[in-house]
C-alpha cells in the first residue's frame, strides 16, 4: 500500500507539473522540489518494501528449516547408527548457521540502507 500511494503521489505531482507548464507558469523551482521529494519518498518505499519482502523470505525459509531439522531428528534418532546420525546433524546445523549469516546480514543491510536514505 506504501509503495501504491507513494507512487500515485509522485504521478500526481507529476501530472501537476506539466499542467502548470501547459498553463504557461513557470514552475522550474516548484516542479525541482516536489520531484525531488516525491521522488525520494517513492524511491525510498520501494527500498523499504524489498528490504522487508527480503527478510520476511528469509524468516520463513528458516522456520520451514527449522520444521524440516525437527523432523529429521524425530524420525532418523532411533533409525540409524550414532555416526551417521550426528554426521546428518552436523551438516543440518552447517545449513543452519548459513541460512543465521544471510538473515543476519539481510537485517544489517536493510539497516544501513534506511540510515543512507535517512541521511539524504
């Protein structure tokens, strides 16, 4: 919804811009500002929104790896040996701690790109 009203924002503004032109107004520095800032704001919710629909896919996909290792240790403890089982776990908690890193470095990069946006 951010990224609809900020985007039919930005047109409005727009379509504003040119009727003003059309009427024969100058509006050099109006139309700069109001670009700028609409601009900005749409811009800056596309940001926004990639950065949470990227971390929220990353939240499921380790919920979901989290649902898959539980069920992996219901079924295979008492069905395989020992080495073969803690073989299988140690590669499950490798996959784990990669899927902690890119979640991790997914919220540190939407972080920093809403502070750089902030500081525009």
């Amino acid at each position: 919804m951010i990224v609809i009203i900020t985007g039919l924002l930005f047109i409005l503004t727009l379509l504003d811009i040119r009727g003003a032109v059309r009427s024969g107004l100058d509006v050099s520095g109006y139309a700069t500002q109001q670009i700028l800032t609409t601009g900005g704001i749409f811009g800056a919710s596309i940001v926004f929104y990639l950065n949470k629909s990227k971390i929220e896919n990353l939240s499921k996909g380790k919920i979901r790896f989290l649902l898959l290792k539980l069920r992996l240790e219901l079924k295979l403890k008492d069905r395989i040996p020992e080495e073969s089982y803690q073989l299988i776990l140690e590669e499950i908690n490798e996959i784990d701690a990669m899927l902690d890193t890119k979640l991790n470095g997914a919220l540190e990069e939407a972080i920093q790109q809403e502070v750089e946006l902030q500081n525009y």
